[in-house]
C-alpha cells in the first residue's frame, strides 16, 4: 500500500484517510491504533491469561476491589486497578463515576435526567449512568462547550 | 460538584430568585397602588441570604447519587417543593416578609412561578446539552 504522510498546521487539522479496496484485519488494527484504541490489556478468561483490545471493551467495572472487563457479550477479570487502566487505555475511555470506566465509542446514546445525570445506553443495550461530576469530562473529551 | 460548592452556588441563585421575586412583588404593588415605598429592617437582606443558604439545603435531596428511577426522581422533586415551600413560609413569618393572608398568597405565587421558570430552564438546558453530546457521539460512534 502506498503510504503519504503531510505535514498538518495543528493537532486539530490531524486526519488520516485509508483508501482500501477491502478492510483487512491489518487496516482495522492501523484505524484502532490510529484512533488511539489500539492498545491492549491482559484478562483472565476460565484461568488462562489473554490479551484483549481496547476497541473490543465496553465498560469496566471495579466491584469490591476486583476489576472485571465487559465486551460486548462477555465478561473478563483484570488484575490492573481503575487508575491504572484509566493511563493505559487512552481517549476513548471515560470514568463514568467512582468505580466505572465507559469506552465512550460504544454508547449509542445519552439521556439527561432531572439530577444532572446521564443515562448512557450502549451498543449491546445495557444502561449504565455517568455520575454528575464526569458529565463536564465526557463534554469535554466530545469537545462539547 | 462537590456538597460544599453544590450548596454555596445554590444560596446564590435562590437568594438572587429571592431578591427578583421582591423586586417584582414591589414593582407590581407600585404600579398598583401608584406608590409604592421600601422600608426594610435591618436584617432582611441577611435573612434573605440564610433562607437562600436554607433552601440549598433542600437541593441535597435532589443531587444524591443513589436515586437511580424517574419515579424516584418525581417523588424527590415533590419533596424538594414541599420542603422549601415550608423553609420559604416559616422563615418568611419569622423575618416579617409578609403579616397576612394575602402578603402570604402573593409571596406563595411568587413561590411557584420561580420554582417553575427555574425547573423549565434547567430541563431546557440539559435536553440542550443531551442533544449536543448526542451529535458529538454521532461522529466517534463504533460500527455495531
């Protein structure tokens, strides 16, 4: 594939534009790497220790000191703490209250509620709630004023 | 937000509403009257402030996390009216702000008219917000 990369003036005016005759497993790595999700992290599935990709996680929760992983119809443990995944696993990742973190690319929509709430639904249809205090993170992280 | 900042900006903005529902109130019995003159004690304009200060207490109900339905949000709001309606009338008799039936009516309407114009603004404002985020999302959104 022929690759040209351009000077751009600011971050803001940032872009890439692939042109493929089909999106191969190659391409789709190339977009999450450039989209910043391309990172991975390690869970563990029936005891055996796996990578998993942040484009492929949904949320993770933090229930009595334990982190578990939810993709779209699975659910992983992790050893790595909130904060920790947080650093690692970039942009797309919003602390959505005090033990959740949302990938922000798998909510379908938001909803406001009367107490300054969000109600978020995602892509596989559960519900989740951005606390109050993370609304300003997620319209900031959107570039919302 | 934390309680301490939440309860301070809501002494502010229920003080100010306190202040534009006087403002009002006078300006209405000035007009009707044809004169109309101020003579306030000493301590009014720091009253206005404690019933403010008291009011936002009230708004702690509304913010508690836990509260997760619509329904429990409804019946919350309905307390939260209830609440400060009483801190609005007790402390208006305490502070002299009105002495009968129909200074109480009129301080009453004023009640509701500003509880109603300030839920109006804030559900027109979050339904503004809710759209933007929804249209920001829109562009990032993963293929399903």
């Amino acid at each position: 594939m022929k690759v040209t990369v351009n000077k751009a003036d600011s971050y803001e005016n940032e872009s890439a534009v692939i042109n493929a005759v089909t999106v191969t497993d190659d391409i789709r790595n190339a977009v999450d790497i450039l989209r910043g999700s391309g990172a991975s992290i390690p869970v563990v599935s029936e005891g055996d220790t796996l990578m998993l990709r942040a484009s492929s996680i949904y949320y993770i929760e933090s229930v009595d000191k334990r982190t578990y992983v939810y993709t779209k119809d699975a659910c992983y443990e992790t050893k790595h703490r909130l904060y920790e995944l947080e650093e690692i696993l970039g942009v797309n990742f919003l602390r959505c209250s005090k033990a959740m973190i949302v990938n922000i690319r798998k909510i379908r929509s938001v909803r406001a509620e009367l107490n300054a709430r969000l109600s978020a639904e995602l892509l596989n249809g559960e519900r989740l709630i951005i606390s109050r205090g993370y609304v300003k993170d997620l319209k900031k992280k959107l570039g919302v004023v | 937000m934390n309680k301490a900042k939440l309860i301070f900006n809501h002494t502010l903005m229920i003080s100010t509403a306190i202040l534009f529902g006087l403002g009002v109130r006078t300006a209405v019995l000035f007009f009707a009257t044809g004169s109309y003159m101020i003579n306030w004690e000493w301590y009014i304009p720091l009253s206005i402030i404690a019933v403010g200060f008291l009011c936002s207490l009230a708004s702690l109900l509304l913010y508690d996390d836990p509260a997760t339905s619509r329904a429990n949000m409804r019946v919350r709001i309905c307390l939260h009216f209830l609440l400060v309606l009483a801190v609005v009338s007790i402390s208006g008799c305490f502070f002299g702000w009105y002495s009968d039936l129909a200074g109480y009516l009129l301080i009453l309407i004023m009640y509701i008219l500003i509880y109603a114009f300030v839920w109006i603004s804030t559900v027109w404002m979050l339904r503004t917000d809710e759209k933007k985020i929804n249209e920001a999302i829109n562009e990032i959104r993963d293929e399903e």
